[in-house]
C-alpha cells in the first residue's frame, strides 16, 4: 500500500493514461519478443515441419518424395506394429512409474528420518543419477549377461535357477530387465522431488497425530501424503512423458528386441526412420505420440485439478 | 506506475550519477535482445569452405611433387602424383574407420597428401560401423558440407540412383592408370559399382571377406579331422556338437540379436545354398524358397550349440568369442587375426579358418565391397577425386591393408600378395593357407544388394538390409518357436512391400 501510494505520486507520469497503455502493451511485446521469437524457431518451426512431413512418403537417405496426404496415418493406425509398439510403451512407462514412486517415495521417507551418515546416504542414493546413462546401460548389460553377469551367478549360486537366464534376448525378460535398470537410474528424480516438501511438513502435525492414536500409517495417509498430493502430478505428469519418450535406455540395451518385444514408440520411429528409410511414416507416427501425450496431460490435469478442488 | 519516482533505478557511471527510469531499462533490454538474436540468425549462414591458408604457388607445387621436397609422402610417386593439379581448400568426408590402427592410418595419409598439396585441409570423420547409417543419414538430411564418403554396397547404388554422387570414371581411369591396368582391379567389385549406363558409381576400396574359424585342437580331441579345404553343412554339425563342451567352450557362435551382425552369417548361409531374396531382374520376390528354408533350418539346429545370451551379440561379442575361445566354430572377418595375436596368442596354432561352409555344392561368398564416392553438390570434388587416386598409391594402399592385417582383401588384387604386406608380423604368424581363405572368400562374391553375377544391382537392398528383415525372420524362429515355413513366408511378404514401396 505505502508503495501504491508513493507510485502516484504526481509529477512523474508524463503521458496520458492510453497513451501509456499502448507503450506499456509495445514494451510488454518487445520484451517477450525474443522468448515469442526462440519459441517459433525451435518449438513451433520443427514441430510444424514435422507434421508437414507426415503427409509425405520422404525417403530418408535423399529426402526426396511425394506428398500422400494421410495415408502415414492410416497405415499405421490399427497396425500390428503401432499396436506392439504401444502396448510396450505403455508396460515400459507406467511399470517405471508405479516403481519409480514407489521407491523413490519410500527412499525421500527414509532419507527424512535423523540418523547417523544421513548426508551420505542422501548423496549415495543420487549417485545413479548423476552417472551417464550410456554407462549404466554398458553397467548393467554385463551385470544381465547371461554368461558371466553376476545376476545369473548369484541366482544360479543361491538355487532360484539351474541355469543362467538370458535377461536381454528372452522374450519374457528383456522389458522387465530394462525397467529395473530405468528405475535403478531414475528413482532419484522422485527423491529430488520429494524430499525437501517432506522436510517442510511440520513435525506438530505428527505429534498431534500420534497424541490422537494414529498410527504410522494412518500418519503417512493423513498427514505426509496430503502434503505430497500437488507433487505427484508433478511427477507422474514428467515420468510418464521422460520414460514414454525414453529412446535410450532400450536402444543401448535390447535395441527393441528380441522379436519387438521392447520395441517402444519412440523406438519404431527410429525404425521407421533409419531402418526403413521413410521419413514421412516417422513424422506420422511422431505426430500420433504428441497427440496421445497430450491427451493423457490433459486428461490428467483435469482429474489431478478436480481432486485438489475437492480436496481444499 | 511505471516511469514513477520510485520506480526509479539509479546506475552510477563514470563518476556522474545517471537515472534511468524501469521502462528505459526494460527498453533497452528488449531492444538489446532483439537485437542480439537478429545479429545471431543473420550472422549464421551456411558454413563456407575454409579457405586454403596458403594456397600453393607454382614453385611450391613443383618442389612438392617431389618426395623428399614435400616431406616424402609415402605415395607420392605414382602417376597421379606426377601429374598433379592445382587443388586448394577443405575435402569433407565420413569413414568407419574409428579403430586406433585404421585412424592412424588416416591420419597418415592425410598428412602425406597435404603434404602434396598444401593448400588442402581434410576433415575426415570417423564413425564407428554400427552408428554409420544413422549418422551419415542425419548428416545428409540435414545438408551438412560433404564432398566424399565411404560407404559398403548396399547404400551406394541408392544414393546414385538418386542422383546424389556424380560418376567417377575418370577417376577410375586414372587409377587403372597407376596401377597398371584395369586386369589389375576386381572385376567383381567394378560390376558392383557400375551402373547399367556404365557409370561408375563409387570408387571401390576393399572387400572384407568372412571365414569360417574353427579350433582345429578341439576338433581333433573331440576325433574330428577337418576336410583340408571346404566343409560342408553336415561336417559343420558334427563339428559343433563334437566340440560342444559347455559351459568350457560351446560348438558355435553366432549373433542372434536384432543387429546387422546376426545379418552375416544368416545371408552367408542363404546365399552360398543357392537362396535369393529377389529375381535377377528384381521383380520377383524369391525369398520363400526351399534353399532359404533349409539355410533357416540350419541355423535353428545349430542354435542349440550357442552359448547363453547370444540375442544380445553383435560383431564384438562374436569376434570376442572366437578369440578367447569361448566357441569352438563361427564366422568372422579377418579381423581374428588381430585380435588373437593381440589379445590370446596362445590359440595361434590352434586356431584356422575355412570358407562359409556349404550345403550341397560350393556356390558363392557373402562379402560387401566398400567404396568412396564423390557428392554432386561437393564443394571440392576436384579435391575429392584427388584423394581417391591417392588412395590406391602402392604405398598408402599396402598400409592401409597392414594397419588390420588380414582384414580386407584388396580391389587392386596384387596388393594382397605384396611382400611388404605378407611380411607382417601378425599375418606371418599364421598359416600362410588362412590368409589364402581370406583372399578366396573375396572371390565369386555375392550380397544382398547384389546376389549374383547375373543379378542386377537392387537399390532397394539398403533397405532390406537396414529392416533387419532377415534377423527378425530368425528370432521368430529362434524366439517365438514360429515355424520355418511360417517365418520365411512372413519375411517374403516384408521383402515385398519393401520391393514395391
């Protein structure tokens, strides 16, 4: 208020109030002008061009082709291979999410609590974080290698198998294998996220749950997960997008296969692209990605918003 | 409220005090950002060619088309450079040679060149094979400055039926020149980079034939004697589960997984028993034939000799395999005998190759032949083609072959036998009969873009090949337990669409 008031003060406005908004509105431009610029050129330019490419059948290698209209699209829409496809982006992105949060959450719990080396611990559990994922990928092939990986020698040392299991070329293996190794590495991303909202809940708060009986349960329900509740559409939102979009991390482990079995979305585009060449079913099928993440955000903030009306 | 008073930013400057109200500021600001991203976008053209720093006067041309003037370039007494022309500026090019002994090669020869041609830069980039497609692919797509590449065969004839490489006859002219006729050059690796015009496509550098290696120890112990030249298929099944001893050492590897390494050996088998993917005319798909099947038959019995996790090898696991003896028989390039000399000598002796075995007659070896080509939108194609000649300089070419003794079989075929290149040490170290398998494995070649003598050169291979088509027709037996007949009748029909997109 004192500054409102010492704002109007007279003798300091030189132009006439519409004079000064349409200056204000030209600054206001001007000064988002090179934002509005970037944005046009390297988000909404490529994403443009890319769906303009979509309706053409481009060969890779030459870029030359003709325009199909939507015959990308409805080539792939009902195929077995966008089927196949999809059906392993999903297994891929929402069995990392549900592990992602479930030991990311339980990681920031115990990292909360006071005891001994607690800053150790809470670098370690970064530590997979921070190592490139090119060099995990080369980490944990050997760790599944199925003749000399030391997963196959603890499990065939401690009895669960008579002999080593192929983790990257079974058909049954290869996905889950690739999860652990996608949660192992992104778990402390929920941890980052978690973690110092966790250390802001006010200790009255349990106390005064635990004078009225609640148990420790019923303390996390009531007290920690509320406090949590506008952080996990943070991070469901951004784990799902990261893992559905991953190209990586299956293409350094599996490559997609054995037999498509991990061939993801993001991997079939590649596929599309530089194995068979055709620039414009890639752009299609790129197309059919953002739209199909769009729709589920969408879908997503309306629930996640609904939820935390009825919650206030 | 703005421009108000308190609003007001003071900035001292140069000893005087000088107000400068927020809108001025965030004027300026925005001005200045505007300002910096046009200076950034207009100040961004497309990259121009270095220009020579010191383009050569005729004197300095002179004294470095001599040897010992020049620095003695290694090359440099050949015809090519006897008649040397005035070229400057950058050449631009991709390789796959990124090993350390091929890299210094290159580095080598670059420099023996530039020191012919001093006005000349090189910017050589190497890739490793199993990143090359798609680098090189983005690389075109995106208009990055090329003048040359090197390539195997199954992208040159795409690219020229494309119209992006320029023909290369004069060049190819002038090699026949320097090394002393055309009889001296493979006439198969010609036939595959000469379009139906007569064009010549690329300028072909090598051919990297792949053996059958085997442990010939164990065989013996195992009461095997191998045939003392080619197998065939029957010999080789007893041979894997003769030796099959898991998990000491297993009868036979190779890759399964979804890579162009499990490609290998799969086409070596379908073609040296008579099988094709397409007619000679390349209007017929002729992949779901009996000769296909049996190739995919034998592999589904082999399968059963592999060591564990082989749907993840790829070339290195395989090569790694057979060196260190984890596998008693597979195929490989000649890369072996590096790799056993460097990293497990004590199985030189024990070690030796043959042909791809075959099924009921010997008919011909899979091997892709590599070549240079020259852009048509190059900016030095001059440069360029220069280089190409110099390649095939005695000197340079020998050293090239010895920087991975053994690896490739040369396209100017009395390189090969050269003493200098038979006196290295690696390959001495071998029987002289295994390197003769590497040279006889260059010879009646066939690939997937050419799949014999009579066939015409299939533009569509490259995609054939980069689909995987074939590998994926081997996991679904392999994997899916499909049925031969069931797979092969899948992998016609991909063929097919491929053939006719």
């Amino acid at each position: 208020m004192a500054l409102a008031v010492k704002l109007r003060r007279p003798g300091v406005v030189r132009f006439a109030p519409a004079d000064l908004q349409t200056r204000e509105k030209w600054l206001g431009f001007l000064i988002f002008l090179p934002v509005i610029l970037v944005f046009l050129i390297f988000f909404a330019y490529p994403l443009a061009f890319g769906v303009e490419l979509s309706f053409y059948k481009l060969d890779t290698l030459t870029l030359t082709g003709t325009f199909v209209g939507l015959d990308n699209f409805r080539r792939f829409l009902g195929s077995e291979d966008l089927r196949n496809a999809l059906g392993n982006s999903l297994y891929w992105s929402l069995a990392s999410l549900a592990l992602n949060l479930l030991i990311g959450l339980g990681v920031a719990l115990a990292l909360n609590e006071r005891f001994p080396g607690r800053n150790i611990a809470r670098g370690l559990a970064l530590s997979s974080y921070l190592i490139p994922l090119v060099v995990s990928a080369a980490i944990w092939q050997w760790m599944f290698n199925a003749q000399y990986g030391i997963i196959n020698y603890l499990l065939v040392q401690i009895g669960v198998t008579a002999t080593p299991v192929s983790w990257l070329s079974d058909p049954h293996a290869a996905m889950p294998a690739a999860i652990v190794l996608n949660v192992w590495r992104s778990f402390p991303f929920v941890v980052i996220v978690f973690l110092p909202r966790l250390q802001t809940i006010p200790e009255d708060l349990y106390s005064a749950a635990k004078v009225d009986g609640a148990s420790a349960w019923d303390r996390f329900v009531d007290v920690t997960l509320p406090h949590l509740r506008s952080l996990f559409v943070v991070v469901i939102l951004l784990r799902f997008i990261f893992d559905f979009n991953d190209f990586t991390t299956l293409a350094l482990l599996t490559g997609g296969g054995p037999v498509h079995t991990t061939e993801t979305l993001p991997l079939l585009v590649y596929r599309q692209m530089f194995g068979l060449f055709d620039t414009g079913a890639a752009a299609a099928l790129a197309v059919l990605m953002l739209l199909f993440l769009l729709s589920l955000a969408v879908i997503y903030l309306h629930f996640a918003s609904r939820g935390e009306r009825v919650a206030e | 409220m703005l421009g108000s008073e308190g609003d007001q930013l003071k900035m001292a400057r140069i000893g005087r005090e000088t107000t400068l109200s927020r809108r001025q500021l965030l004027s300026s600001l925005g001005a200045t950002g505007v300002g910096l991203l046009a200076s950034a976008c207009i100040s961004a053209p497309a990259s121009a060619p270095t220009a020579a720093p010191n383009p050569p006067t005729a004197g300095a041309a002179n004294s470095a088309s001599t040897p010992a003037a020049a620095g003695a370039p290694s090359g440099a007494s050949t015809p090519a450079a006897a008649a040397k022309p005035s070229i400057t500026g950058s050449i631009a090019y991709f390789d796959t040679d990124d090993d350390p002994a091929s890299s210094a090669w290159h580095d080598k020869f670059h420099a023996d060149f530039t020191a012919m041609y001093p006005g000349v830069q090189i910017e050589d980039t190497h890739i490793p094979s199993s990143d090359y497609q798609t680098k090189l692919t983005t690389a075109l797509a995106t208009g990055a400055h090329l003048d040359m590449l090197f390539w195997d065969t199954t992208n040159v004839p795409l690219l020229y039926e494309q119209g992006k490489l320029m023909p290369l006859n004069d060049v190819m002219e002038s090699i026949y020149a320097s090394v002393g006729g055309k009889d001296k050059v493979q006439a198969q690796a010609l036939g595959i980079y000469t379009a139906g015009n007569g064009d010549i496509q690329g300028i072909p550098f090598y051919c990297e034939p792949i053996a059958w290696w085997f442990r010939q120890d164990l065989l013996q112990a195992a009461g095997l004697t191998p045939p003392a030249d080619h197998w065939d298929w029957n010999f080789l099944l007893q041979a894997a589960k003769a030796t099959h001893k898991p998990p000491d050492v297993y009868g036979v590897g190779f890759p399964t997984g979804r890579n162009n390494g499990t490609q290998t050996p799969i086409m070596s088998f379908i073609l040296n028993n008579g099988g094709h993917l397409v007619s000679p005319d390349l209007k017929t798909v002729m992949f779901d034939s009996p000769e296909v099947r049996e190739a995919y038959s034998l592999l589904k019995e082999l399968a059963q000799y592999l060591p564990p996790g082989t749907g993840s090898w790829a070339n290195p696991q395989q090569v790694d395999a057979i060196t260190h003896g984890t596998i008693a028989n597979g195929h490989y390039f000649g890369r072996v005998f590096q790799n056993v000399s460097q990293q497990n000598p004590s199985i030189i002796g024990k070690l030796s190759n043959t042909l791809i075995p075959y099924n009921k007659q010997a008919t011909v070896n899979n091997a892709n032949w590599g070549a240079h080509c020259v852009f048509k939108s190059a900016q030095n194609p001059q440069g360029a083609k220069e280089l190409l000649k110099f390649m095939f300089s005695k000197n340079e070419y020998i050293a090239y072959l010895a920087s991975t003794p053994g690896l490739y079989a040369p396209v100017v075929t009395p390189y090969g036998s050269d003493p200098t290149y038979l006196a290295d040490p690696t390959l001495k170290a071998f029987d002289p009969k295994m390197i003769a398998n590497i040279t006889a494995g260059s010879v009646n070649t066939a690939n997937i873009v050419k799949e014999g003598a009579d066939w015409q050169v299939n533009a569509k291979g490259a995609t054939i090949s980069s689909s995987l088509v074939v590998v994926d027709v081997l996991q679904k037996i392999l994997v899916n337990n499909d049925s031969v007949e069931s797979a092969v009748t899948w992998g016609a029909q991909q063929i097919d669409a491929i053939m006719k997109a």
